[in-house]
C-alpha cells in the first residue's frame, strides 16, 4: 500500500498560496478545503482560487468540498483543474451520478463520510469511487483533536475494500500528525491529509516527510 501525503492549505498563509504549494515539495496531493458557510460554519474560498491554484500549483489538488448540493458543483471543480474531487456522502443527493460526472470531467472521484456516519451502508458505491474519505474530526475547522472512535471504522472500509477487490484509496482527514498518523495507518488508511501538522510547523517539508516516514513504520 502506497503512502500518500496531502497537506491541506486550510492552515497555510492565503495570501501566498503558490509559494505555500511550493513550500511542500514530496507531498503527493494538495488538499483544498472548500467550505461554504452552510455546509460547515466556516468559508474559505471556491472555483475561481481552484482554477488559479491549478494553474500555480506543482502538485495536483485535491478538492474537498464541504459544501450544500455538490451535484450541482463538483463537475466543476474537476473541470477547473483539480485532480481529485471529494463530494459528502450526506450532502449529495444523488452521488452515483456526480461521482460518474466528476470521472467524467477526468478527475478521481472521492465520497466523504462524517465520524458518525457508517461505511456499509456505501460498500456497494465502492465501484464508482476511486477514493474513500473518513473523517477523524467533525468537518468545518483545522487544529482539531485526532478522533480515535473512527479508528474501528477505517479497519472495516479496509475489510470491505479488500473483500470486493476495488482498488479504491482510504483518506483520513482531521488531528493527524506524527502522534496519531501511525494508528491510522495500521488501521488501514493510505492517504493522509494534515493541515496544521504540515503548514504549522517551522518546516512545512520536512514535516511532509516525518508524516510519511512515520506511516510507512
Ligand atoms: C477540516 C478539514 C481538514 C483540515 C485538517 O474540516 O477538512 O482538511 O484542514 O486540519 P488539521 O490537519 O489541522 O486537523
Ligand atoms: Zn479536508
């Protein structure tokens, strides 16, 4: 299982978003938070920063949206240059289509589940996904406690993804740092997203690095 590391720019400097892509050079993704205030309490921005960013970025992004009706817009995320779009399970009401559109526009195509939410009920969505995203904090703000409770869940989507042989990456978003990334990683997770652990430290790269090291133990 390879590791894959993506930084979130929700905790990076938004006035200097291409030198802050820079700064994280081996990162594998770029990991965009969208929020719209509704979804989440929190905004941060939308298409027009994507579409700029994938232009500037070296590394590819990967968009997750924390918004309300992401049928209506994740198409257009894909389209506008990001290489992975992750749409909320509960928010979309039809996610079989808008994860075959977001394929369609050339992008992998990612569901998000809440700590609370459980993953069987999605085991049979596992086909049309090249990503599963778990949630180990509520969604909405960087610098939250790593939740442990999700752990259980993260071991049984790599059950489920193992039993039906689909070649489908498990991220876990929320509290990972070098203290917590091991647990998930054991646990079955491949893709790390980490905001505060990365863009929060003296050397956002070598952070980068001590995450990876620290999953691939
Ligand atoms: C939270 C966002 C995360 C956030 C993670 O809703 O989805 O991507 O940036 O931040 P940390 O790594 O600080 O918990
Ligand atoms: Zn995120």
């Amino acid at each position: 299982m390879a590791i894959q590391i993506s930084p979130s720019i929700l905790s990076a400097d938004f006035a200097h978003l291409a030198d802050e892509a820079a700064a994280v050079p081996t990162a594998d993704w770029l990991h965009v938070d969208v929020m719209d205030g509704h979804f989440v309490p929190n905004l941060t921005l939308g298409l027009p920063v994507v579409e700029s960013l994938a232009r500037a970025a070296a590394t590819p992004l990967d968009c997750h949206l924390m918004i309300e009706d992401p049928d209506r817009w994740a198409p257009a995320y894909a389209e506008a240059g990001a290489g992975s779009v992750t749409i909320h399970a509960k928010a979309a009401s039809a996610p079989v289509r808008t994860l075959r559109e977001i394929r369609r526009q050339g992008a992998r195509a990612g569901l998000a589940l809440n700590p609370a939410e459980p993953v069987d009920p999605y085991a049979d969505l596992l086909g049309e996904m090249d990503m599963l995203l778990l949630m180990t904090v509520e969604p909405g703000f960087g610098g939250q406690k790593f939740l442990d409770l999700v752990l259980p869940k993260i071991r049984r989507a790599r059950e489920l993804m193992d039993e039906r042989g689909a070649a489908v990456w498990l991220q876990v978003d929320g509290g990972v740092s070098d203290e917590t990334i091991e647990r998930a990683a054991e646990a079955g997770a491949d893709v790390f997203v980490a905001g505060s652990a990365v863009y929060g430290a003296q050397d956002p790269a070598g952070a980068v690095d001590s995450l990876r090291a620290q999953a691939e133990r």
